[in-house]
C-alpha cells in the first residue's frame, strides 16, 4: 500500500479446489485486527477452508463479531484439535494473559508531539528502538511468525510441540501473513521486491508540494526525507530480525527472502484513491474491499442518546484520533488550543472521542462538547447532520471517509498518516492539518468555520464517493481472482521485472548515464579546442594576406 498500514504475503504451496488457508490474524491493533478478519470472511465465502490464527499480543476489546461467517467455530490453545468446520478460529493466549487483561493497550503518546522522532535524521535511529522495542516485547514472551514451506515458528510457543505439531499436521495449502510487525509503517521498500519501481517524485513527502508545482527544494526534502525513511526502515527490520534469531535460538531466513517466494502482493491501497504510481502485475490493489456500501446506506437509526447530540444545533463535527494514539494523551497547549476552537464555535455540537473519564477535564469544556469513550464511528459519518470528520488519518479511517462523501479534516500524527492526509486532500474534499497547529485554536476554527459553510468541500467529498461507487475493478473481486490464480501458478514469476535482479547502478543505468556524460563532456573539449585551432589559423591567415 504505497506507504500504508497493512500489506498481506502470501507463500503457496498445492493446489485444490478448496484450498486449506491458515491466516495469521495477530491481535495488536485494532484495524489491523479487524481487515484481516475481513478478508477471513471474504476468503470463507469464496469457498476455501479457513483457519484464523490469533496470538494476543495485548486484550484488545471489542473483536466478537468481527468474523460474520456462519459456519465459524472458535477453539483455544494449547490443545490437540482437528479441523472440521468451515472456518475455524484458533485463538491462543499467552502464558501472561492475565496480565494484559489488567494492563492498558500499549499507546505511543511520544508521536503526539515530538520533534525528535518526527525528524528524518534522528527518526531513522529512533525507530528501532521505539518501534521495534515494542515489537520485541510483545513478541520474545508472546509471539513470532516466520512463515516458509510447511513450517511456522513461533517465539513462547517453540517448547509448545501441541501447538507446532496440530499445526503441521493440518498440511494447509496457503500461509496468509501481514507483514505488518516486521516491515513496519513505510512499507513501500518492500513493494520493491515485487518490481515495484520507486514512489520518489511521484507521492510527495511531508512538507512538499506535488507535481507538477513541486520546485528544487520540494524535490530536495523528497530525497533528503525519502533516504532517512529508507535507512531507519532498513534498521527497524534488521532489529527484528536479530531478536526473532535470539528468540529462535538460531539463524533464520532473511525477511527479504521469504517475502519475494510469495507470488502476489496484496496492498490496501484503491488506485482512484491514491497517488498514481507505477506498478506491476504482481502487486494487487484491493483498497476499499472492507467497506460494504449496501450496509453504508442503510446503516440504520443511530443509538438515541447520539440522536439527541446530533439534533442539539444544525452542525455537528466528530473528533477522533484512533486507538492507538490517544486523546487523552494529547500535550497540554493542543487540548488548550481545541478547548478554545469549542469556545468560537458556539453554534456547532462536537463530539470528542476521548479514552478517558475525566471529570476536571470536562469542566473546562463548553457546553457544545460531548465527550465519549466510544463512538458508533460509521453511523455518525453517514448522518447529514454530521458536517466535518477531524480525524488523524489511519488508513480504516480514510476509507470510512472516503466511502461516505464526508468531508475531513486530516491531523496525521505518524506513519502513513501524512501519507493519507496528503492523498485524501487532493480530491478537495479534504484538508490535510499539521498536528502542531493544534494549539492555534483560532487557525483550526477558521478552517472548521470554511469547511461547514463552503459547499464545495461537500461537493468534492460526494464526488469522490461515486467515483469509488463506480470503480470499474471491484475490490473483492480483484482479490479473490488474484487468489485463485496465485494458487493454481505459485511458482509465477513473470510478473515481477528481472531488471530487479541486477544492482542499483545497473537497474538505473548509472554506469550508462556516466559514460554518457563523460563522453559528452570529452567530445564538448576536443570540439571546442578544434574550433580554437580553425579559428586560431584563419586569424593568422587573414593577417598575412593583408
């Protein structure tokens, strides 16, 4: 996905009609949790034998009724079981469970508003350690996955042969794993394995214009932001792959190489969404293969007590910023600045999803404020009264957006998030905010003020929904083809360019573009000394004669 949150790798290995599929399904972030369940389902209906493996990294809340396939049975390990259902959920807790239970999900507030880690140069050392030290943690004593032929490894559960053995045992045709704990946020590099050629110039970085108004310093800071996100990516995997050896107790197959055995690529990324990039075939985009847009015009009544809210005043704005980055977390002088939009704003009802009961908080607000620990996200964005979404941009988010024409206001904080901000404004139906603005609360209620009275905004936001409405290439569809085929061909690699083979001075023939240059600067001096030489005589001559 161009620099998104989630990219699914897939290593084939026989093929039959009805193909076995083990679907690896981590439970560490909620999005993450709930696309992969999607496709579970989607897989299921289609016809295939699915089993959805889930390890908890942390007791996230809120997953039943995330897989709404019927035929669904849900067993626990450790236990020696057989597959009989249809689809099958295997969920497994880890030894410190109960600990999680009692623990709060692990949040980033560090992303909210520091300046270190949001540097290029100094992010591209930081995020190891931040990034990947989370991982580590959540995965020496709770979780791994490498996937190859026939075999799965898995960090806690090495000495459990129950787990390993139930698992072999099953023969499954498919592995399906996001490669989401070891390739992290900036995905795009592993694109690249696929032939995917590089996005620099054609996705612009933060604090770039986009062609073709880019200029020679937007073109700097593309490069200059673009190699520090290489580097700090390459670090991040390097560290991951270190300390799965550690867990493993030996040496493993690089990433890299397990990754390039699958032979397709899916990407939640929808082509008339996103920047236009070039691609290849192996690289399926299947963005928006969640969004039901049948249940998204008949989401129903909403919940009574947001009845009441939404009726308060004529506009109503809804503020969320995720669950992995939290409100409540938020740095002081951005909650001052909000608190004060909200007072500038007395004709227009906010509601604020904000993770904690917080009883002083609260009285510093007006009365137009509704905090909520949860909100029906969907249903409020499909209610006319509901005039602006301020969101920070996470990928469910942006499809949500984009797939109910409402307009937003995009904060991102980390990750793709200014990715999303920046592709989601260019259709003009939304405007992509710095997060450190946040404390201008007369900036951000001139810009709520604009995007409620300006229909255009409306305009552009519906407009893009028919366009997604009407996208010639459905989603599901794109999906279950490429799956079928990269099933029946597992060993296709056509599709991938060989040109990927060869170095960097090969692939971007430098050694061409240098010889070229030198020859060119060579030929340029013998010419000009020639001329000289011709000049020089006919000037020696003409004095003589006269």
């Amino acid at each position: 996905m161009n620099i998104k949150l989630l990219i699914l790798t897939f290593c084939f290995l026989v093929f039959s009609n009805a193909s076995k599929i083990l679907i690896f399904n981590p439970i560490f972030g909620f999005s993450h949790v709930k696309f992969i369940s999607k496709m579970a389902d989607i897989i299921a209906d289609h016809g295939h034998n699915v089993t959805l493996f889930q390890p908890y990294h942390n007791a996230l809340k809120n997953l039943d009724g995330l897989v709404k396939n019927k035929n669904i049975e849900v067993k626990k390990f450790p236990c020696n079981i057989q597959i009989k259902n249809f689809f099958q959920i295997l969920n497994y807790y880890p030894s410190h469970y109960s600990e999680l239970l009692k623990a709060e999900t692990q949040t980033f507030p560090i992303f909210w508003d520091s300046k270190l880690i949001g540097n290029p140069i100094l992010g591209a050392f930081m995020l190891a350690s931040v990034l990947g030290g989370e991982f580590k943690k959540t995965s020496m004593g709770r979780y791994i996955y490498i996937t190859s032929i026939r075999k799965v490894l898995f960090a806690e559960v090495v000495s459990d042969q129950n787990l390993i053995n139930d698992l072999k045992s099953r023969k499954f045709d498919v592995v399906m794993a996001e490669t989401f704990e070891l390739t992290g946020i900036y995905i795009q590099f592993s694109n690249g394995l696929f032939g995917q050629p590089s996005f620099l110039g054609h996705v612009p970085q933060p604090g770039s214009k986009g062609a073709p108004e880019a200029g020679f310093l937007d073109r700097l800071n593309d490069m200059y932001r673009f190699v520090f996100v290489h580097i700090g990516q390459e670090r991040l995997n390097l560290y991951q792959n270190k300390f799965i050896e550690e867990a493993i107790g030996r040496p493993v197959p690089f990433w890299k190489d397990l990754v390039k055995q699958s032979p397709v690529y899916i990407t939640n990324s929808n082509p008339y969404l996103d920047f236009a990039v070039p691609t290849t075939a192996s690289i399926v985009h299947v963005g928006g293969i969640t969004m039901d847009l049948e249940k998204m015009k008949n989401v129903g009544k909403l919940p009574e007590e947001y009845e009441k809210i939404v009726s308060e005043r004529e506009s109503t704005v809804l503020i969320s910023f995720g669950s992995v980055i939290r409100s409540h977390e938020m740095p002081e002088n951005f909650k001052a600045g909000i608190i004060k939009m909200f007072e500038l704003l007395p004709d227009i009802t906010f509601i604020w999803k904000y993770e904690k009961e917080d009883v002083e908080f609260q009285k510093r607000l007006p009365k137009n404020v509704h905090l909520k620990k949860w909100v029906p996200q969907p249903a409020l964005l499909a209610d006319e009264r509901v005039k602006v979404f301020i969101t920070h941009g996470g990928l469910g988010s942006t499809m949500e957006v984009a797939y109910t024409g409402k307009p937003a206001i995009m904060v991102p904080i980390f990750g793709d998030q200014n990715h999303n901000a920046m592709m989601l404004a260019r259709h003009g139906g939304a405007v992509a905010y710095d997060k450190f603005d946040l404390k201008h609360g007369d900036q951000l209620a001139n810009v709520i003020t604009t995007m409620v009275s300006d229909p255009k905004y409306k305009n552009n936001a519906k407009m893009l929904l028919e366009v997604l409405r009407n996208q010639p290439i459905d989603p599901k569809m794109n999906f279950l083809n490429h799956l079928d085929f990269a099933i029946k061909f597992p060993n296709h690699r056509s599709q991938v360019p060989e040109i990927n083979e060869v170095g960097w001075i090969a692939h971007y023939y430098l050694d061409v573009l240098v010889f070229l240059s030198i020859s060119a600067v060579v030929f340029t001096y013998l010419l000009v000394k020639m001329l000289k030489r011709v000049f020089r005589r006919f000037l020696e001559k003409k004095t003589k004669t006269e």
